[in-house]
C-alpha cells in the first residue's frame, strides 16, 4: 500500500513553515544576490565577445554580397569572352560602336552623346532711373 501513501494529499506540505529565524532567510537572500552578481559579472566578460561576433557576422554578410557581385560580373566577363571568339557579328558591332572602325570605303559619322544644358538661374533685372517709383 505504499501507492497509497504516495497519492495522499495529507502527506504533501502545502507552506513551509517559518520558524521566525531571521537568520536563514538572511543566508538565503545573500546566496540570491551572490548568484545574480555573478551573472552579472560573467556576462560582463562576455559583452565585447558578442559585440565582436555581431561585428564579424555583419562583415561576413557585406563580403558575401560583394562576392555575389563579383561572381555576376565575372559571369558576364565570360559570356562577353565566350561572344568575342565565337560570334563574328558581335565582333564586328563592338568594332563599330567602341571602337569606330569601318569597312573599307565607308563613311563614319560619328554624334555626341546629348547632354543636357546646365540650368541658370534667370537674371534679375534692374530698373532703369527713371522707372523707380517715388522719384
């Protein structure tokens, strides 16, 4: 019948009972405040450490993104290689646009790229003498 002994609500203490000893709670909240000072202490020490792994982590990811750049601009590179040896067509149009070569006997006329006029402000007029008004 052990089981029954074990099921009994009786047998488990609802409250502690307090003796009055002012002593043990005083032990008990000392061992409180030690504990969370020494949390506070060891986490100090590992502040910088998780600041620095915040740093490195944001690092890492501007270094993906330029490798990611990188690897987009070397793609092109290729595809532009892969073009200039085997496209005849591509080769001559570069030749044309770039370069302005062309074919014997052709005329190149070549145009400027437009660029807009800089924007001035509009002068401020004067009055002549005669046009002051009081006068």
């Amino acid at each position: 019948m052990a089981s029954a002994r074990f099921l009994d609500p009786s047998s488990i203490p609802l409250k502690r009972q307090s003796g009055g000893n002012i002593w043990a709670t005083l032990a008990q909240i000392t061992q409180a405040l030690t504990l969370v000072a020494l949390l506070c202490i060891l986490m100090l020490f590992f502040l910088p450490v998780i600041s620095k792994t915040h740093t490195l982590q944001d690092k890492k990811l501007e270094l993906q993104a330029k490798i990611l750049a990188a690897q987009d601009d070397q793609s092109l590179l290729k595809l532009e290689t892969e073009q200039l040896k085997n496209n005849p067509t591509y080769v001559e149009h570069i030749a044309r646009d770039q370069l302005n070569m062309g074919k014997p006997g052709e005329t190149i006329i070549r145009f400027d790229k437009y660029q807009p006029a800089p924007l001035v402000p509009p002068k401020a007029t004067i009055p002549a003498s005669g046009d002051i008004p009081g006068n």
